[in-house]
C-alpha cells in the first residue's frame, strides 16, 4: 500500500480534512469551537456547526481521527469523487451537530461538551459503509462504525458518547435518503468538477483531485436487499447485436456498462432501468432464434417421384400434403397410411422446381408433418 500511495498520491478531499485538523489543533483555541448549548449565546456562535471538529479533547483522539483517513477514507474518495466526499463529510458534520444540540436541550442534565471529527467519521462509514467492502466482508463493514465507536469509548472515556451517536444516526438518516434536500445536485458537482483548476488538479500526481462519476452519485439502501440480487447480464453475443423493435432499433451501448458493476455504486432508478432494458433484449433475442428454427421449409415437387405423386392425386389427396408424405416415406403404401391416419403437420412449403419470373419458386400447396 505505501508503494502505491507514493507512486499516486493521497486524494485531495482527505489531505485538506487532515491539513485543517493538525492547523486547528495547533492555532485554535477549544473553548472558542468546543460545541455545547452553553456556547451559544449569540448568532455569530453558529460556526460552531462546523467548526467543532478542528478541536479534541486529546491529542491521541486526534492522531486516531488521522489515522483512520488512510486506513478507510482514502480508498472511500476514490469510490466516491472528491466533491462528493466534501460534501458527504460536511452534511454529516453538520446534522450531527444540529441533532446532538437538539437532543441535549431536551436531557434534564446538560451533556458533555462535543469536539473532533470522528463523530463525522462515524456517520459517514454508515452512510458509505459499502464503500469499504474492498478490504472487509460486508458483515464487517457494516459492523465497522460500530466497532469504532466502543474502540473509541476505551480509549477516549473523557469524549462525548451522545455525540458520537448523534454521528451514527445521522449516517443512518444520510443512507435512508432523509437528507437528499440538502444535497448539491449532480450537474452542479460536475460543473464544478469541469473547470479549469480541477483539470489541473486531475493530472497532478502528487495530490490526486477524483472526478466523480455517474455512479459515485448517493446510493441509498432503500429496497438494498432486493437489488443485490439483481443479475447481470454478460452475455456478449446478444448484447452485441441491434435488435428491431416496431420499426426502430435499440441500442445496446449503455446495457453492457452493466458487466461487473458493483450494486453499491449504482443508482436505483437506473439500474432497475437497465436492467429491464438488457431483460427485453434478451427476449427479442431468443424469441428471433425461436423464429429461425420455426422458418418454413421449402419442399420441391422434383424431390419425389412425379408417378407415386400422380397415384396419390388420382386417390384424392392434395398435391401439397402428398409430397410430403411421400418425402417422408418414399413408398405409396406408407405414405396413404400417413394421409389416411393425418399424420402430416409442420408447415412446410411445396413449390415447383422452376423459379418464377421474380426468381422465387413456385408455391403449389402447403403440408404438415406431424413429428
């Protein structure tokens, strides 16, 4: 991994996250971001939303919180894209906030002064916790935030419990779709991604800017049980061919994006889409082989002896079924039994053994054989 990240780079999102910690810790004062009810005496004491996190308790809970942007976060922005991480990291931060405020007005005694960034860790790993399933089980995974918070209870006993399940919460109402409102449209991300400086910062090898992309957009785990077992559809041959649909083609081009994709990373709406479309294409697929093998066959009158064929039309029976009967049996006597006991099924087409002037063979009559 540390030959990786030396030849790469850390991702931009996390290196600021960890630049504005270590300079808060070291230039800020706790008591001028620490969060509390008893801190907010006036308007201006609203950054304390945000800010809250440039400050711990301790030094070690600040180490922890840089620790866990290498081991987890890096590998999470790649998934997800810079902005969207930011954006992840701030909505998190600041519903955690709101929601621990809220919950400590309505406690008859006054809760532990809040600080430091791993109540937002915590939300976010719930929020994206399948994001981190390249190195964990997913039973793991999800365990994951869980596990954090009692490692950091042990560790940290001086650091506020409520806060950190204010954290988790907040990531549970983050993954269920709550704060969808509050989000930054995708076209607007990538507007912002599209400019001239995240160029740059996209070619720069020594911090890495990720562009997010389509997929990287907020997966919420609303029927998430249900789209994991959604199959995809690999197979080439059928995806490879246009097939006709009254009159228009369709087009396979995004269905065969759905090779190997992970569900975590897809939107729900439009994987159920593609997912519909690569179904019918498959239909029509098999329904145009069915057609092939169900083609009429075009039975000759010169296949079979003109003198048997004469004796079976002065007994009465018609031109068409008595050719097939007789290329199916080449004798008289059989071939009267089959037309007798209705043997004959199966559409095939008898024709003369001259083409017409539109160089199609002459149609006489159809038969059936019955197989």
């Amino acid at each position: 991994m540390l030959r990786l990240l030396l030849r790469t780079g850390p991702p931009l999102g996390c290196l600021l996250l960890m630049f504005l910690l270590l300079l808060g810790s070291i230039v800020l004062s706790c008591s001028d971001l620490v969060l509390h009810l008893e801190t907010f005496q006036e308007i201006w004491d609203g950054h304390r939303l945000f800010t809250h996190v440039l400050c711990a308790t301790e030094n070690h809970q600040l180490l922890f919180s840089l620790f866990l942007f290498p081991l987890l976060f890096w590998r999470m922005e790649e998934r997800l894209g810079t902005f969207y991480f930011l954006q992840l990291s701030s909505l998190c931060t600041l519903c955690s906030a709101i929601l621990y405020l809220l919950i400590s007005f309505l406690l008859p005694r006054p809760a532990a002064p809040a600080s430091g960034y791993v109540a937002t860790q915590l939300s976010i790993l719930v929020a994206k916790h399948k994001a981190v399933t390249w190195r964990l089980g997913k039973k793991m995974a999800f365990m994951l935030p869980y596990g954090i918070l009692l490692i950091t209870q042990l560790l940290f006993p001086e650091s506020s419990l409520l806060f950190h399940a204010c954290g988790i919460i907040s990531g549970l109402a983050t993954r269920a779709g709550l704060l969808r409102s509050l989000e930054l449209p995708v076209s607007r991300r990538q507007a912002l991604e599209s400019i001239h400086l995240c160029n740059c910062l996209t070619s720069f090898n020594l911090v890495r800017f990720i562009p997010a992309q389509e997929e990287s957009s907020l997966s919420y785990d609303v029927n998430s049980t249900a789209q994991e077992r959604l199959p995809y559809y690999t197979d080439e041959s059928v995806l490879s061919n246009d097939l006709p649909i009254g009159g228009a083609t369709m087009h396979n081009s995004n269905v065969t994006n759905l090779i190997e994709i992970p569900v975590w990373l897809g939107d729900p709406v439009s994987l159920e889409e593609e997912m519909l479309e690569a179904g019918i294409l498959a239909s029509l697929r098999e329904h145009e082989e069915q057609a092939k093998l169900k083609q009429e066959l075009i039975l000759n009158k010169s296949s079979v002896s003109a003198l048997r064929l004469q004796q079976l039309e002065r007994m009465g029976f018609p031109t068409g079924p008595a050719v097939v009967a007789l290329a199916a049996t080449g004798k008289v006597e059989t071939a009267v039994s089959l037309l007798v006991e209705g043997e004959i099924g199966g559409d095939i087409t008898v024709a003369n053994e001259r083409p017409s002037s539109g160089g199609l063979l002459n149609t006489v009559d159809t038969g059936y054989l019955n197989t």
